[in-house]
C-alpha cells in the first residue's frame, strides 16, 4: 500500500502535467470552426464556376474526365464543394475543359 504523502505527490506530479498541456480555448474553437467555413464556402464558389464553365462548354462530366486524368466522380464532387483541390488538380481541370488554368482562378 502506498502511503498518503506518496499519492498527494503523484497527483500533484499530473496536476502540474496536466496543466502544461494546451488544451484549445473556446476562442480557438470558434476561430478553427470559421476559418473552416470561410474554406468551404470557398470551396463550394469555385465548384459553381467550374460547373458553370463546363455547362458553358455544353460538356458532360463525362466530357470533362475523357479530357482529363480526374475520373467524374471527383469533378462532381469538386464541383458540389466537397473535394479539396490542388495544384495539379486545377491544371488537370483545365485540361479536361481545354481553358487556360487562370481562368478557372477567376471566379
């Protein structure tokens, strides 16, 4: 059995361990939770300009992925938002719509 001056020192061992840990504040919360929406809405702009460029173009999905290395099902879900994109991502879009890759920035 361990003796009480034992155990008080081992609890305040992890109260001071537990209190260096830096456990996010509500006002980091918020401020992750809008920075993340701020990025979906940006998402979901650019996914309605490349759906409008396409239809512009009177091309499919379908089109767009013969075009290009991105099969329509990722396109779609670019184009709804939900897909994050990179670099790569934007030159092969504007290779499967035939556009220039600043114009799919120009939204």
């Amino acid at each position: 059995m361990q003796s009480s001056k034992f155990q008080y020192k081992h609890n305040a061992f992890l109260r001071n361990a537990v209190a260096h840990l830096n456990y996010p504040t509500t006002h980091d919360v918020f401020r992750w939770n809008t920075v993340k929406a701020d990025k979906i809405e940006k998402m979901k702009k650019f996914g309605k300009h490349l759906q409008k460029l396409r239809l512009s173009k009177n091309m499919s999905l379908l089109d767009v992925s013969y075009n290009c290395t991105l099969d329509d099902s990722r396109i779609s879900k670019i184009e709804h938002g939900r897909y994050n994109i990179t670099l790569g991502t934007i030159f092969e879009l504007a290779q499967g719509l035939d556009v220039v890759p600043t114009k799919l920035l120009d939204f």
